[in-house]
C-alpha cells in the first residue's frame, strides 16, 4: 500500500509536502514504482523527512529506487546544500565513502572465458585478498601511504599501477581536490596503511559477467563504452575505501555531535545526522578527510584492476593490449562534492550528498570524459550477485535530481535476516547449476548476500529511465564471483 502521505508527482516520482512535519525546509521526493514504493519500509520515509530538516538544503530531499534504511540518510539518499549555510554530514556519505564500481572491458567471449572460469576466479581469489580487515600485498610507508591519500590515481599511475587512459576513464580523473592528511587521525591511518588493493567484505565483489544476448539497448552508445558484441566479457569491482573510510566518518559523527547544539545551534534530531557547517573549521577538516577517504578507494580499486589484468595475462599468456583490458568507467556512490547546479533558476555553487547514489552527468557536460560527451556519463549500477548488473547513461532530464541515478538493487532485508532464510552452501550449488562459479571466505556470508535480499535490479533500472534520471545501455550476466 502506497503511504498516504506521498503525493504523486510524475510518473515514477513520489512527494513528501514540506507541511508533513514541523521543520521541514524543503519536501522529500522517492524515485521508484509503485511496487518499488510498498516494498519500502518506513524507515526510508522517516529518514528523508529528517533529511529535509536540515539547514542549507536546496530543492529536495531525494531517495533513488533502491532506498532503504541506512546510517542517517538512507541509502540511495541525495541532498544538495548551499556551501555557504549548509551542513557537511557523514551520515549522508556513508561509512564506506567513495564505495564505488568499476567496469572493465575485454577482447574475449563467453565461449573463451567459462571453460577457464574456475581457474580464472581461483587465481583472482588469490591475488585480491577479501575479508573483514584484509591486508593487501603492499607494504607502503607512512609517507607514500600520505601520497596516496593525496593524489589517489595519480599516485597509482607515479607506481606504474595505472595509466594515462585509466585516469581519463574515472571520475573527476581518480583523485579529488584538498585532500589533507593532516586532517585523519593515527588511527585511521592505522586502520587503512595495509588495506591498498583488497576487496572487503559484506555486499563488495569482483565478478565476471558477460553481455547478454539481447542485452544491448543502445549500440551507439555501447559501442563507444567498448561493448561491441554479444557474450563479450566484461569484469566489475565494486568496492570502497576499506577500514580507512570507516574510521574517519565514525570520528567525525563523534566530532560534530560535540558542536551542532552547543557551537552551531543545530537542532539534533537523529545523531545518525551528525553534522557541521560547510564553512567551518569542523566542516572543513572533515571534507578534507573525506577526500583522503575518497583519494583511498580510487588506489585501491586501481590496485585491484592492476591485479585483474595480471592474472588475465597469465592465465590467457597474452598481453593487456591484445586482451582489450580497458576500464570503461570508474563511477563513486558514497561522496559528498562541490559542484554547480541551477535552483530555481539561479546557478548555485552546491554540495551534494551522495549516499548509495550515482552521479549521472548529462551529454555534453563537463565533468563527462570528451568520449562520452555525445552518450553521457557511463554509469554501473551492481544487482545481487546471482542476478547480474547494468551499464547506464546519464539524461539531460537528470537536473531533477541533480543528476543522479540508482547504485544497485538495494537491499530488501537486513543481513541477519538472509542468514536466517538463506543458507550458504545451498546459494552456491544453485549459482554453479546456473554456471556462475563462485569464491568466498565463508556460506554464512554468501547467505547474507542472497539474491533474495535484494530488490529486483530490473524494477530499479525501470524506474530510473521512467522518472527520466538515467537511461539502459546494457545488460551484464555473472559467469564468475568473488564475493567479500
């Protein structure tokens, strides 16, 4: 049943009146169906209200199709804030920031790929350590571990991890701006200096897809984001800044909550919410942070695709050239960035809060590599592991949401409650009879990444293109997994 409270606003589009509840600047708008909308749990509602009470937010408190309850925002929550009277808030980033998704493109075929998918999966099993508090094969020091909070990529690229083509493949070149060091604690460096080019665990993954048959929905489009074919075989990585992330966002909830009421004046309504002014000392010592944060997961995905194209090469005995081991596009789904957008007419230097959202720049923007200014910024959004993933574009009717899109499926329960209905081993059996071959530390972190616990990826992706904030422009099935 669909709330009473929500309005329709256009097809796909549901509103929250800013009249709901007392303290509410601007309304709350869900991005979804109806079914969409009635598997959603109220949590995801009352978060967005609280959202919307926040002080510098413009236009809307969104929440994409894959919404669901989360740490403050929800996830799948965008909020943009006025730089000038708005906040900065962890809670709207996430604990994992710059958890994101890389696809690869490659040269070769399903029928290349799956009679070699074992051997494939088990040698990348080896060579990407997964797990809670993996530690990778680096061995940095403090001072070229600060380079790389820095630089991200470019520090990647400086170690010959990377190349020029890389960094033009990923957004915002791989490394953000006013990253700072100084600004994260021993700790946290403690937490992140051993985690360069590991997986993680929980819902993070590598896997093997391929195109599916009749997959493709837009061929121009695919064509020029290196999917030429049918059955061509893609590889994805979804994964964040680790240990790292988490520290530093769990610090500074700790920090804010210490100056909202007393410092700032901000009411806390939920703590989870924590925040500060954009333009304050806290505010920016946490956005420089963040950045490290950000800067961390693009090297460590880049390591990660380093080690993709090392085992591809042995297993295959050809060279990265003449396998096509290309990125696509490297896209973030947990980040908050400084970015100019039109509100109401008037062009505003904002900060938008990305929480398990996707930007989705338009044709013809900056910001969207030269190559796909004419396709729109690619866009990999990550189904449950038993169901596959989807290559999107971004839209010019995209500005409603300050352009941007779903992330994945979204999760239907929560991770004790697969592990109550699912089991393991049994996931694994069904997903080899469907010849997707999969590697994970352990079944009772398989069973809380069940299909079943996720939404219907096609439900979502209808939803984008019917709301009109991104459009399909291709298909990938998994033939191979490695899940965290």
């Amino acid at each position: 049943m669909i709330p009473r409270f929500l309005n329709r606003r256009a097809d796909g589009v549901w509103e929250i009146p800013v009249t709901y509840r007392s303290g509410m600047r601007v309304p709350g708008r869900i991005y979804a169906t109806e079914r969409l909308v009635e598997e959603m749990d109220i949590g995801v509602f009352e978060q967005t209200v609280n959202v919307a009470c926040l002080p510098g937010i413009v236009e809307a408190a969104f929440c994409m199709p894959d919404g669901h309850r989360g740490y403050g925002f929800p996830i799948g929550g965008v909020a943009a804030f006025d730089t000038k009277e708005g906040v900065i808030s962890p809670g709207g980033i996430g604990f994992d920031i710059n958890c994101g998704m890389r696809l690869v493109r490659t040269n070769l075929v399903r029928g290349e790929v799956a009679p070699r998918v074992e051997e494939l999966v088990d040698a990348l099993f080896e060579r990407v350590p997964v797990g809670v508090g993996g530690t990778g094969s680096l061995k940095l020091t403090r001072e070229e571990y600060f380079e790389l909070l820095r630089d991200g990529m470019v520090w990647a690229l400086r170690c010959g991890y990377a190349t020029e083509e890389d960094l033009g493949r990923t957004e915002d070149g791989g490394r953000a701006d006013g990253a700072d060091p100084d600004a994260v604690s021993r700790r946290a460096i403690e937490r992140g200096i051993a985690q360069v080019g590991t997986l993680g665990s929980g819902n993070h993954y590598l896997e093997i897809q391929v195109v599916t048959e009749d997959g493709v929905f837009d061929r121009d489009a695919a064509r020029t984001m290196g999917i030429d074919r049918a059955n061509q075989v893609v590889v994805t990585i979804h994964c964040g800044s680790r240990g790292f992330g988490h520290q530093v966002a769990g610090e500074y909830v700790t920090s804010f909550l210490g100056v909202m009421e007393k410092k700032y004046g901000i009411p806390i309504r939920d703590s989870e919410l924590a925040c500060a002014p954009f333009d304050s000392e806290e505010g920016a010592n946490y956005f420089a942070a963040m950045n490290c944060a950000i800067n961390m997961a693009f090297a460590n995905r880049q390591v990660i695709l380093h080690r993709v194209r090392e085992v591809f090469c042995d297993v295959f005995r050809r060279s990265v050239k003449e396998l096509g081991l290309e990125l696509v596009y490297d896209v973030t789904h947990n980040t908050a960035k400084v970015e100019r957008h039109t509100v109401g007419g008037i062009e505003m230097e904002l900060l938008v809060h990305r929480k398990g959202a996707t930007r989705a720049f338009a044709p013809g923007m900056e910001g969207v590599p030269a190559v796909f200014r004419g396709t729109g910024q690619p866009v990999v959004i990550g189904g449950s592991m038993e169901t596959g993933s989807y290559l999107l574009a971004g839209v010019s009717t995209g500005a409603q949401t300050f352009y941007t899109t779903a992330h994945g499926s979204g999760r239907t329960m929560g991770r004790r409650e697969a592990k109550r209905r699912f089991e393991g081993s049994q996931i694994k059996k069904k997903m080899r009879k469907r010849g997707i071959y999969i590697r994970c530390p352990s079944d009772s972190g398989l069973a809380e990444e069940a299909g079943g616990a996720y939404k219907d990826i096609e439900a979502v992706v209808e939803a984008t293109e019917r709301a009109g904030i991104s459009r399909r422009v291709a298909r990938l099935d998994p033939i191979g997994n490695i899940k965290g």
